[in-house]
C-alpha cells in the first residue's frame, strides 16, 4: 500500500510543483507591484493566479481521470532511469538547498527581482545542456540529471559572486558559518 502511494504520489507531485511554481511566480508579482506601490495591479494579479490555477486543475484532474493507467505504466517502466536521475541529482542536493537559502536571504533583505533573474538563467542553461545531454548525446535521465545538477550549482555561484560584489554583510569564509541555536528554534517556528 505504501509502495502503491508513492508511485501514484509521483504524479501529484509533478503537477503540485507546477502549481508551487506558479505560486510562487504570483508572490514575487503580487510583492513586486506592493514595493512599487502599484497597488492598482494587486487585484488583476491575485485574479490572473487564482483563475490560472483553477483552470489547469481542471484540465489535469480530466486528464488524470483518462490517462491514469498508461501514466502508471510509464512510471513502472521508467524506474531505472529514474534512479540514476535520483542518484545525480542527490549528489547536487548542496547546490538546491545553498540556491534556496541565498535566493531566500535576497527576498527577505527586499531583493525578488535578482533571484528571479538567477533561476532564469539557470533554466536556460539547464534547457541548453538538456538538449546536447539528453536530445544530442542520448543519455537520458542521467543528462537530463547532469544539467539540472550543474544549472542549480550555476544559480547557487550567480547568488554568491552577486552578494559578494554588493557589500553583502556575511563573507562566505569558512569561519563565518555558525549554528546559534536561538536563531534555529526562531527560524523552525
């Protein structure tokens, strides 16, 4: 039964990070327009995010409701592929918690935009070496994982070499990382 879930939990939770996605497009939006004190667009954003949302899960629920079994069949399939793509994408685990952590210290010093930026280029790089690892060099999951790899590890360098040209306050030296265990309990609640 626990077995039965994850498989069919693997579908939910490609079409739930789209919707996170897309969600979280709508936040640095509805955050853009309140700094720039635009609020007359707040409404037609919520309005554009909330309607969008609603309409592709519609659309998916239809086609999950239709297509559920050649999708399971595909994931039986494709389960070797996908542990080498867990496997190379585990190795980059640093990479998308270090991206997380910067990009979440720019927005909450009041900075969305540059992140944004950062993720932009990290998929266009990850689209680029997709197309030579996996359309041209046939690697398949394991290119597909490589270039998600390196793009995430390129986005995690972008937010660093750009902190560190813009005076950022923490240097990045070994030395300067500490655990003050007031800071976690406050950052865990």
């Amino acid at each position: 039964s626990i077995s039965a879930a994850n498989i069919g939990g693997q579908v939910l939770v490609i079409l739930t990070n789209l919707a996170a996605g897309l969600s979280g497009g709508g936040t640095v939006m509805l955050g853009n327009y309140l700094g720039s004190k635009r609020k007359d667009k707040i409404n037609g954003a919520i309005s554009t995010l909330l309607t969008t949302l609603t309409v592709m899960a519609a659309v998916f629920m239809v086609l999950l409701f239709i297509l559920k079994q050649p999708l399971l069949r595909l994931l039986e399939e494709a389960f070797s592929q996908a542990e080498q793509y867990l496997f190379i994408c585990t190795l980059g685990l640093l990479f998308i918690y270090g991206y997380n952590a910067l990009s979440a210290i720019m927005r909450g010093l009041g900075d969305s935009r540059t992140p944004m930026i950062f993720v932009m280029i990290a998929c266009v790089i990850n689209i680029i070496l997709d197309l030579v690892l996996v359309a041209g060099l046939h690697l398949g999951a394991g290119g597909a994982a490589v270039a998600t790899v390196f793009a995430q590890g390129c986005s995690m360098l972008f937010c660093i070499i750009y902190l560190k040209h813009h005076d950022f306050m923490f240097d990045f030296k070994p030395s300067s990382f500490h655990f003050i265990k007031e800071e976690f309990h406050t950052l865990l609640r």
